[in-house]
C-alpha cells in the first residue's frame, strides 16, 4: 500500500465510518429529547452527550463491520451501491486493515466513557440498555449476523434503545412517551438493515453470514420488511389513541408514503434485484419518520 497524504487518510476514516449514514444518530437523538420534552424535561447538555456517545458508537459499528467484512473475504464479493455494499475502501487500499480497527476502537471507547458517566449520574436503570447497546456494538459482525440476530440488534441498537435512553438521561426515569417512541425507532432501523442486507445475500453467505434472508428466503424476508413497516405507523397511531402522544404527534405517519416502493417490491418481486429509487426512499422514509415525529411531539410544547 503507498503511503497514504493526510487528506487521503482523513477521507478514508470518513469512508469506513459511513459518514453518509450518520445522519440516523441526530434523527434518535432527537426523537428521544422530544419524548422527554413531552414527558416534561430536557437537558440540552445531556442531549449532547448522548449524541456524542451514539455517534462515536454508530462510527464504531460502522467500521468495525468494514474491518471484519475485509478479513472475511465479504468486502471483496459485493457490488456496491448507494446503501449497501460496503465502502470497499479496505479492499482499495485508500486506508489500512488496522487504522479501521483502531477507529472502531477508539470510539467504542469514547462511546463507553460516555455510558459510563451517565451510569454513575442516572443509575443502573441505564445498565440495561448499555448492556445490549454493548453487544451490538462489539458482537454484530462477528456473532449475532451468524446467527440471525443482526437486524433485531440493530433495531434495538441503533433505533429503540437509544431513543429510551436519551429520554432516561435528561429526565432521570422512563417514561410511557419514551417507551412507545422507541418501538417505531426500533422497527425502522430493524428494516433499515433488513432491506439493505438483499442486493448483498450471496456476499454475506459465503462470508458466513446467516441473516434472516438466509434463514427464511427472500420472499418470507420481503414480508416481514412490509410487516415492520406497517408498524411504524401503527405504533405511532397507538401512542396517540392511548393518550400518550398528543395529535401532532401524527404527523409521523406522513412519511411512511415512502414505504410504497420498497414494500411493493419486496411483496412482488423479493427475488429480483432490489432498485436504488426503493433503497433511497427506505432510508428517507426512516430518517423522515423519525424527524417528522419528534417534531410532532415538540409543537404542543412550543405553540
């Protein structure tokens, strides 16, 4: 490998960390520090904190998964696209094997002060979700994609649990606003994987990987992406109807128009290859849902 400029190395960190995903961490962030501004408190400070822990955490997942999918042979198999694929920044050779280690974890580390803090400051009713937000982070790739736990981790990971816990740290307990914010967080990023896991199927079985695609096939797969999705909105529509969201909070359904491609195709045709345009409107729909929901909870607030 030739020696790598500062800025080629730079841009090469930003590749196996996924920067262009990490716009997920702001859009939970937020929904939980809307869960805990109708719960009736917020802290900015803790607000930030939170993000800096999940952030460092998404980072370290991120390239944590690129470093494993480079030892396994996966990385070299894929084709790429927008939102799955991989980077194929470690099989190019624009940065090295173990500079992608060391940058899972270094902020896994940063991510593990920051939980650590907000144990000492919170209580163990954090311990919970710091646990399993632990296990996502230094057991995805090497265990829980072996053994069709992936996208249910990540659901929870990188969705549910990072909700319920920035409500927990800014208000000091959860809350039933926190908790029913969660479940359609949870679900969106559970099909945030699960749809991006089939243009990658061959890739990842010859890497030993067993995702519920391998598990199930693709069309019982495609099935349970429409199941989840329909969720979202049900669970949203749920939270209101028992009095925990206001109305405004409604207005995250809005976005689930975005699940008409993606769902139509893995309702009809899970068995061809999966289009960028249902990609694209699948991470839209997830960032959007989250964002328009947490909006919808903070207007009674403000107005």
């Amino acid at each position: 490998m030739e020696t790598l400029s500062a800025t080629d190395r730079v841009q090469g960190y930003l590749q196996v960390a996924r920067a262009p995903f990490l716009a997920l961490p702001v859009t939970l962030i937020l929904l939980g520090s809307a869960a805990a501004v109708v719960a009736g408190g917020f802290d900015p400070v803790a607000a930030i904190l939170a993000f800096v822990g999940l952030l460092s955490l998404h980072v370290s997942i991120n390239a944590r998964n690129e470093y494993r999918d480079y030892q396994s042979g996966v990385d070299h198999e894929t084709d790429p696209t927008p939102f799955s694929g991989g980077s194929k920044t470690l099989p190019e050779g624009e940065l090295e094997p173990v500079a992608a280690k060391r940058l899972a974890t270094v902020t896994a580390g940063i991510g593990a002060v920051i939980g650590g803090y907000f144990i000492v400051e919170v209580g163990l009713l954090l311990v919970p979700i710091t646990i399993v937000g632990a296990i996502s982070v230094l057991f995805y790739t090497s265990h829980l994609t072996r053994y069709g736990l992936g996208e249910l981790f990540a659901g929870l990971g990188l969705g549910g649990l990072p909700v319920l816990g920035t409500g927990l740290v800014q208000v000091g307990s959860i809350t039933p606003e926190m908790v029913v914010a969660s479940v359609p967080a949870t679900l969106l990023t559970f099909n945030l994987l699960l749809l991006n896991e089939f243009p990658d199927v061959a890739a990842d079985r010859r890497g030993d990987r067993q995702n519920l695609i391998h598990r199930l096939g693709r069309s019982a797969a495609g099935w349970i992406y429409v199941i989840a999705g329909l969720g979202v909105p049900l669970a949203i529509v749920a939270g209101w109807a028992a009095g925990i969201f206001p109305a405004w909070g409604l207005l995250g359904i809005l976005p689930s128009l975005l699940l008409a491609r993606p769902a139509r195709w893995a309702i009809t045709e899970p068995d061809t290859d999966l289009p960028v345009g249902a990609q694209r409107d699948n991470v839209l729909w997830i960032l959007a849902t989250n964002t328009v929901l947490a909006l919808g909870l903070i207007v009674p607030s403000v107005l």
